[in-house]
C-alpha cells in the first residue's frame, strides 16, 4: 500500500509496499478470461481458489465484488473484532469481434 511507503512505523509492525504480483499470458483459445485485483482483506480469508470461484460465478463483476466483500467481511468479523481495508476489482477480458471487423479486449472494471 502507498501507505507503507517511507512509514517507519508501519514497517515495524510488518506492514509491506511490495505487492505480490502473479503474471499469467492470456491466450485467444483461452475465451473470455478475467483479472481480480484484491486487497489483503481479501485475501487474509479467502483463498486464491474460493476468489476466483465466486468471481466466475457472476456474469456481472460487481456481483462476485460484492460477494467477496461481503464473505471477507463476515470473516473478519467472526474471527476478529475489527477488520482490514477489504477491496476488490474484477474486470472481464474478451476478445469479441468489435465494429469496423477490428478485435478490442472488453473489460468492466467495478
């Protein structure tokens, strides 16, 4: 988080502003594919796998965006008497013909 960035204290307690990053080449064959961008609060109590179940569950991004808000939350919730920042960005790649016969990714980023 830019929070972290130049934060001593934060630094102390464990606080990081290098991201885990996971790359992985999308290909045509592949279909429609999507790209979720989450927070630790996320993360802390969902796995990588149950994220990604959830958000290919919705045809709508912000559906499966509110869902893992809300699931985050309610486990943060239940195992703690506060929670984290709990944010998530879903957006859906395809590679549909678009006018003009000219291929564009669409993507909806919520």
């Amino acid at each position: 988080f830019s929070r972290s960035i130049g934060d001593t204290k934060a630094k102390e307690l464990g606080v990081i502003a290098e991201p885990e990053i996971i790359e992985h080449r999308v290909s045509r064959s592949e279909g429609g594919s999507l790209f979720i961008l989450g927070s630790d609060g996320i993360f802390d109590f969902i796995s990588d796998e149950e994220v990604v179940s959830i958000a290919t569950k919705y045809e709508d991004p912000s559906d499966a965006c509110r869902v893992l808000v809300g699931l985050s939350y309610k486990r943060w919730m239940d195992k703690e008497e506060r929670t984290d920042d709990v944010t998530v960005i879903i957006g859906r790649i395809s590679h549909e013909p678009r006018r003009f016969g000219l291929r564009f990714p669409r993507w909806k980023c919520v």
